[in-house]
C-alpha cells in the first residue's frame, strides 16, 4: 500500500537546500509594499497588478551572477507585459480568445526549448496572456502591462542593491567553489565516492565558465579582471584531468595536496596576489607527477596579478556576437521537430482548455489554462509526475488559502498576510515541484481575489480547476503523445559515445601529443552533454513504469560511459608524464568498439549484451580503458 517511488521522490523535499534568507527577505518586500501602495491610493487592483509582475520577478531570480539575474527577470517581464496585453485584447472574445490563446502557446511552446531565459520569457508569456483573457483588467489596455512590468522593475531594482558592494563576488565565488569542488575529487581518488565528487566538478565548471563567458561576450575589449578569474579557472583543467588518473589506480593522494586546493580556493575568492608558498610531498609515479605538476602551476597562475590577455584560451570557446546567436537560434528554433512538437503539444492542451472553459456553462476561469501551462513546462521534470504533484501541491495551498480568504477581511491585513506568505515562495521552492505550488497558489489566490472579489467561493473552484487541467495534459499532453511514455534518450548517449571515439583518436593521435587545447574542449563538450544526458535520465526515472523502469535499466550504462571518459584522460595524462605511448592497432581497436556500442544504442531500445575482449598489454596505459569499454558492452537490460 505504500506510494509508488515516483511519487514519493516528488513529494520528499530535497536535502541539503540552505534557504536563501535575501531572497525570502525580498519577496516579502517586492510583494506586499505594491498591495500597501494600492491600499493607500484606493487601488487595490493596480497594487494587485504590480505584485503580480513581482511574483514573476521573484520567480525568474535564479542565478547569481548579476549581469545573468537582470536577464533572468528583465527579459521575462518584456514578454509577461506582451503577453497581459494580448489577453487583455481578447477579454471577452469566446473562440477569439480560444485561437489567440492557442497561437500564444505555439509561440510560448518553441521559445521554451531555445534555452533558460526564453524559456522563463515563453512562460510568462503564456501565463500571462491566459491571465488577462481570464480576469477583468484595468482600462485602457496599456495599464495592466505597465503595472505588470513596474513589479519586475522593483524586483529587479531590490536584487541590483548590492551591486555596487558585489558585482565581481559571484564570479570569484563560482570559481572558488570550483576549486574546492576539485580538491573534494582528489580527496576521493580511490574511493567509492569519486563518481559523486566528479559530477560535482562538472557541474561545477559548467556553472563557472557559463558567468564568466557570459560576461565576456559583453565586451568588445577584455576585461582585466575576468582575464585573471578566466586564468584561473582554465589552470584548475589539468588538475581535473589529473584525477581520473590517480583514481583508476586506486591511488590515495596525501591529505596535503586536496589542502593546498583548497587553499587555493580561498586565494581566488579573496584575490591574493604574490609568491605562493607549497609544501608538497615528493610524486612517485605518472599519475602523482600529472597532479604535483597542474597543482604547481595553478598555483602560479592563481596568485599572478595580471595574467597575458593574449594567452588565455576560452576551453568552450567565445560566444559569438550577439546577432549570430539570434539568427542561428531562431534557424534551429523554426527547423527543429522537438521544436515544434512542444508547441504544438502545449498549443493542444491550452486550446482543448480555453475551449472548455467556454463551452461548459459551469463557472470555470483561467486556473485550467493556468495548470496546463505549469504542468506542461519541459524543463521541471516528468510531465506525469508534474500533474499529481500539481494536485497535490495545489490541494495543500488551498488548505492554507482557505482561512487567509475566509477570516482575513479585504484590505489593510492583505499587506502582512502577503508578507509571510510570499516569504514562503523562495524558502520551498528549492524543496521541490510540490512545494513551489503549495507556496504559489495562495498569493496567486490572494492576488486574483482582489481583481475579483470572489473572497473564500474560489477555493473550491479552483481546486476543480486544477483537476481538470492535469487530467488534459495527461491525456492531450502525455498519453496521445508516444514520445512521452518511451524513453528516447539513447539516440543522445550513443552520440555521446561516438564523441568519445573521437575524443580517443584525438587523445592518442600517432606520432603526435594531438592538440590538448582541443582535446580539453571535446573532453569539456563531452562531459556537458552527459551531464544533459543524466539529467534526462534522472527525469525519466521519476516515470511510472514502463518508462522509469526502462530508464532504470540504462542507468549503468550512463555511468559506465562517463567512467571511460575517464579512463581516456586518465590514459593520456600519464603518457603525458612518462607512460608509454599505445600502440595505434590498439588505439583503433577501442575506437570500434566504442563505434560499435554508439551503433547498438541507437538501433535498439532494449540494451544487448555483447562480451567482447579488447587484446592488449595488461600492464599498458590503455589497459583501464579497455576494460571500462568492455564493461559497457557487457550491460545488458534485466528485460528479457
């Protein structure tokens, strides 16, 4: 009788997740001083209006970096107000409003596969335009989308206060975490909790090098001091590198060497400068040398004041301008079938809503469009698991709208009951899906009653609302939609894995050492693109079955994958320090194989067993990865 595993990894909040006190702090604040404005200027629905673009704000607020947050809510409000205005125009339209409805959804549905900010802006768009179809806004049709779009302003507004006192901080403090992040992998070299430190280091460098590129494809010149910060982290590379390699020989390293990176860590963070001083025990092997050599000069590099501009080379390469990433962006958006099948799933489901909504002459609002739009939203997770969750995250915000909108009059106690219940939004979000929706429903209740004045008659309404919105998008949006209930994720690992032949032959070029600023960057691609791959898996796995148990089956072969990364660079960076070259014959052998693997992982989604045996010299450098290849290829599926 227990809940099946899905369900219960929704509804358990995640570990580990610190509140963020300022953000708590600031959704107080940026929502309930518009409900305390409108109050005293005997406008409640404007002072309701402007805490709506809050919420959106305070919703988008999810980086760290400065530059990366005005984006974050900027952006998105540009859209929200475009999307408030379309549904104010068709306010009362009937089919009308169904088919501009519809159209928004295609249009939200392809922006959201373009990346984080677009897909935010399509969010809003979408919500918003559904909000102002379903609600009576403020006349003429211009003020609702300036009041909307004050809100993100004053969001926006609190968030840059401290800009001046910490526009450097998040960059210095993400490549800080990265070399801490790296001296926890080397503390774990050789034990059982390498793999958890290693995703850790990938999602470490990712982060870091996504704010610092980010910030430079802002200037036409370069930036002193994101040059330094760039140094820096590109001299943590060989370090990274150097691990694998300790760890496939099981090697413990002296508790000296992860104490010197973290020492680092604090000189990045505080921007020291001058001679570094390290005490470091003597290498006794290719491995150890890789890491006593990459740790001397990351260290060098760490405290030098002012690294050559000229000799610092982008490991994923610079953005391109502006412009070419708008015309290759909107090209993959309008030639992409995933594209255009979000869009046409999501504009399904919110049409099939408008359109009930129209024809049932039952009281229904915008609520079913608006479960529609949040449970159909591809970057939270399982679209399955999303609707229970939504019900239940919205069954338990009913339970605490209800009192708020039964005993708490209209007016002057709205502002101190916003402010606690809008502390709750940042403070459970980072829980998890469920509690984001418990946290939302009561402001958005608290907001929409006073535009209404329906009082405590929209609880049970809306409740209904939200049942009828995730049993459309189970049906319209999951179940008449074969891509949702199979796990198709395959065709990206094996071309993961054909990546990493190619990695191979780059990484052990004959008569060549190859080019390792290449090698780095396909290592950096390869690494990013597993981590996507996990990811995907991990949603699946929150599937009901058949799709979470046919993810579950492939989940050692993801693992088994990034293993030979790692055996690759572990391989080449004891060449590198004085491990024989491998034959080329050998080379070539494990690039078919792997070769091989790619083809067998796209042709089939049921995993085939295939023993094979990789001949070669059992003392060789290569003699790790041989058996991680052959170990992928012995994976088999538990289904017969």
């Amino acid at each position: 009788m227990a809940p099946p595993p899905w369900l219960l990894s929704g509804l358990r909040p995640k570990p580990s997740t610190p509140i963020a006190w300022a953000g708590v702090a600031r959704a107080s604040v940026s929502l309930a001083t518009p409900l305390a404005v409108g109050f005293a200027l005997d406008r409640p629905a404007y002072g309701a209006l402007v805490s709506m673009g809050a919420l959106s704000g305070v919703i988008g607020d999810t980086a760290d970096a400065y530059r990366m947050r005005i984006l974050n809510i900027a952006v998105p409000q540009l859209f929200g107000a475009l999307g408030i205005m379309l549904g104010t125009l068709v306010y009362g339209t009937g089919w009308g409003a169904v088919a501009a409805l519809t159209l928004v959804g295609l249009v939200s549905g392809m922006m959201s596969t373009i990346g984080a900010v677009a897909s935010v802006s399509g969010l809003l768009l979408l919500l918003n335009a559904v909000v102002g179809a379903g609600l009576p806004m403020p006349q003429p049709w211009w003020v609702a989308p300036l009041l909307l779009t004050v809100g993100g302003l004053f969001v926006l507004t609190l968030t840059l206060l401290a800009w001046p006192l910490r526009r450097k901080l998040p960059e210095r403090v993400a490549v800080a975490g990265t070399y801490l992040a790296v001296a926890d992998l080397l503390a774990a070299a050789g034990t059982d909790a390498y793999e958890e430190r290693r995703q850790a280091v990938t999602q470490s460098l990712n982060t870091s090098y996504d704010l610092i590129l980010a910030r430079r494809a802002r200037y036409h010149g370069r930036s002193n001091a994101m040059v330094r910060l760039l140094a820096q982290l590109n001299v943590v590379i060989p370090l990274v590198e150097a691990a694998p390699a300790v760890h496939v020989r099981r090697l413990r390293l002296p508790d000296e060497i992860p104490a010197a990176v973290r020492e680092l860590a604090v000189a990045v963070e505080e921007s020291r400068t001058g001679r570094p001083e390290l005490t470091l025990p003597a290498p006794d092997s290719p491995a150890t040398r890789a890491v006593d050599s990459a740790l001397r000069h990351a260290a060098v590099v760490v405290h030098k004041a002012d690294p050559d501009p000229y000799n610092v080379d982008d490991r994923l390469g610079r953005p391109a301008v502006l412009g070419v990433r708008i015309r290759r962006t909107t090209r993959d958006v309008l030639f992409s079938g995933a594209s255009w099948r979000y869009g046409l799933r999501l504009a399904l489901c919110i049409g099939l809503a408008q359109a009930l909504t129209s024809l049932i002459l039952v009281p229904r609002s915008y609520w079913v469009a608006l479960t529609v739009t949040f449970v159909l939203k591809p970057d939270f997770g399982s679209v399955f698991s999303r609707a229970v969750l939504r019900s239940v995250g919205t069954a338990a915000g009913l339970v605490i709208a209800a009192p708020v909108l039964a005993a708490v009059p209209m007016g002057w106690w709205d502002v101190p009951v916003m402010v606690v219940l809008a502390a709750l939004i940042p403070a459970l979000t980072a829980k998890g899906y469920a509690f984001q929706t418990a946290a939302i429903t009561p402001v958005i209740l608290l907001l929409s009653d006073l535009l209404n004045h329906q009082g405590f008659h929209l609880v049970w309404p809306r409740f209904l609302d939200s049942l009828i919105g995730c049993a459309i998008v189970l049906v319209a949006g999951y179940l008449l939609w074969p891509e949702s209930w199979h796990v198709r994720i395959g065709h990206r690992l094996a071309d993961a894995v054909a990546e990493i032949a190619d990695y191979v032959a780059c990484a052990f070029e004959p008569g060549s050492s190859g080019d390792r600023a290449e090698r780095v960057r396909a290592r950096r691609r390869i690494y990013r693109d597993l981590s996507v791959v996990r990811s995907e898996f991990q949603r699946a796995l929150t599937e009901p079955p058949p799709v979470g148990t046919r993810a579950a089956a492939w989940w050692p072969l993801v693992v088994a994958v990034e293993r030979i990364v790692d055996a690759t660079t572990a391989a080449r960076v004891r060449v590198n320090h004085g491990a024989p070259e491998p034959p080329p014959a050998e080379v070539a052998e494990v690039q078919r194989q792997l070769r091989e693997l790619a083809e067998g992982i796209r042709a089939s989604e049921i995993l085939v067993e295939v023993r094979t045996e990789l001949p070669g010299d059992e003392e060789g450098v290569l003699a790790p990865l041989r058996q991680e290849v052959a170990a992928a290829r012995a994976i088999a599926s538990p289904q017969p």
